[in-house]
C-alpha cells in the first residue's frame, strides 16, 4: 500500500515529478531540479527551495548507515550563478542549513547523499526547529517507510523568506 506524506502545508502550483506521477503540484518553480532520489522546485529569488518531493524505499532505511562525517555543504552547480546560495549566506545569521530531503533517509547511497547536501536542498530554519522538531519529522518519516515499505513524502517551506535573512 503506498502512502504519501504531506509535511508542510503549502500553496499548490504546477510542479511534476517522478515521484509523484499521478500528482500535478500547482506551485511556481523558478528552476526544477531532478536528482537522483528527489525533485527541488527552486526559488532564484529566495535561494532556496521551496518544496522537495522524494520516494522512501522501506528496504533500504537503515541498509548501510553510511556516515555523514565527510560531507559538505556545497553549492548547485546546475543552478544559474544568481540563483546559487553557498554555505557562507548563512555565517553568523543564527539559521541552521535544513534539509529538505534528509540524508538519514538516502545513508545507503554515497551520490545520493551528496546530493543531499546540496544547498539547493538547503532552507533556512530556526536551530530550535532543526535540531528538534524537524530531526523528529524526519524520524517519522523512516518509521512510516519502514512501515508502508513505500512512501512519498514532500517538504516544503512556509513563512516569509523575505525575513529570515
């Protein structure tokens, strides 16, 4: 039984993805990203995604563990110059870098969790929301993947972006 998981509440505007074929998404992309496990509509003018869209495979949570030690935030070369943020923008801003498709969920693949720390997967969120609540969504998420064995989830950012620089 395949399930999908809404995250965040958003406004909906024209945004395809693979893996959500039967869904069409009513959501102003500047740029559409696809990687390997997940789709990023990307806002050039916030630097940010807006919404990342991905499949969990249930077999493979928890399969290899691989470490997150060595990996870096590094900008998306496949984005236009003035549409890039870099791991710098967010020095001395008190933001932490959010993943919107979480690394945990893609620890069994090396290219996929590089992509992972990509800053076009990147919002900026509150430490207090990052480091707890967040790190908890992200839990469930694995919890119901290895549940449901299939799941898709899409995450999304909310708020005024204008204000969190």
């Amino acid at each position: 039984m395949k399930k999908l998981l809404l995250l965040i509440p958003f406004l909906l505007i024209a945004f395809t993805s693979k893996y959500l074929p039967n869904y069409n998404i009513d959501i102003h992309c500047d740029k559409i990203l696809h990687k390997k496990a997940f789709d990023i509509c990307y806002s050039c003018k916030w630097k940010t995604p807006i919404l990342v869209v991905y499949k969990v495979d249930g077999n493979l949570i928890d399969a290899k563990n691989l470490s997150r030690k060595s990996l870096r935030f590094r900008p998306d070369y496949n984005l236009p110059t003035k549409c890039r943020s870099y791991s710098k923008d967010y020095s001395r801003t008190g933001f932490d870098r959010g993943h919107l498709a979480p690394n945990a969920v893609f620890d069994y693949n090396r290219a996929i969790q590089k992509e992972t720390f990509l800053m076009s997967n990147i919002a900026p969120q509150k430490p207090q929301l990052n480091r707890r609540l967040w790190a908890k969504i992200e839990k469930f998420v694995r919890i119901q993947a290895r549940k449901y064995k299939d799941i898709r989830v899409i995450t999304g950012v909310c708020g005024s972006l204008g204000h969190t620089w």
